[in-house]
C-alpha cells in the first residue's frame, strides 16, 4: 500500500474508511478545536497550545506515543494529521517521520482551507468546505 504525504480531504475520509486502524489526529490548538470545529472521529494532539504557542516536538512525539500506546507496531500505524491549513500538520509529520514513523500523510488544504482573495478561510477549499463529517463544541 503507497501513501501520499498531501491528501484532500476526500481522500483523507477515504483512508479513514478504508483502514479502521488508522488515526486522524487534529495538532491545532484547543481553542481552535473548541470554537471553530473539529473533524469527526478525531484525536486532538496540539502542535503547540496556549499559552507560548512554540512547538515542542519532543513533547508532541510523546502525546502521540501516548495516545497510541496499546497499539501493535506503532511506527507502522497510519496517522493523517490536520491542522487550519496544512502547515502545522505537515511539521507534525515531519516531526514524527523524523522519529521513526512511516505510514504518514496530512491533509494538505486543512480544517478550514486557504486564503480567498479577501483573506477569508472556508470559501475555497479544507475539511467542513468539502463537506466531510465534523462536529463543534
């Protein structure tokens, strides 16, 4: 099985779907997940959080490892991350294939999609714009 590193986010729900064992995992803050929304069957795992906003990836690496923990062959398992827009989740990713992992892919147009030309997210592209399944609350 080949795995892309940039998915849509059709093709992200299709993963979902098509292996149970797979995570998708939300790295934006918790607020972000509060306020704006969060995709269905989804693990928040923060990139960063309030109140610094810095990544730690070594702390980010052990929140993932924690959250997998009961699982068999953990490098293996297949996480999707997303984030607003692409960019944290893709740093996520990285930092994960950094340690070891190897099944991984984000969703490259994110939560809320890319920038329209009045600077406003949610018009183009992302996660609730394509309609896949999401909650807020």
């Amino acid at each position: 099985m080949s795995y892309k590193r940039n998915l849509l986010p059709k093709m992200a729900r299709e993963r979902l779907k098509e292996n149970p064992e797979a995570v998708l995992i939300d790295v934006r803050t918790r607020a972000e997940h509060k306020y704006v929304g969060y995709p269905e069957n989804s693990i928040l795992i923060p990139w960063f959080d309030e109140p610094d906003l810095k990544p730690d990836p070594e702390a980010f690496y052990e929140s993932v490892l924690n959250e997998l923990g009961d699982r068999s062959e953990i490098l293996n398992t297949e996480l999707i991350f997303i984030c607003r827009s692409g960019f944290r989740s893709n740093e996520a990713l990285k930092c994960l294939q950094s340690n070891g992992f190897t099944c991984l892919s984000h969703v490259a147009s994110g939560f809320e999609g890319d920038l329209d030309e009045n600077d406003h997210r949610g018009n183009l592209n992302g996660w609730r714009h394509d309609g896949m399944p999401w909650f807020q609350g």
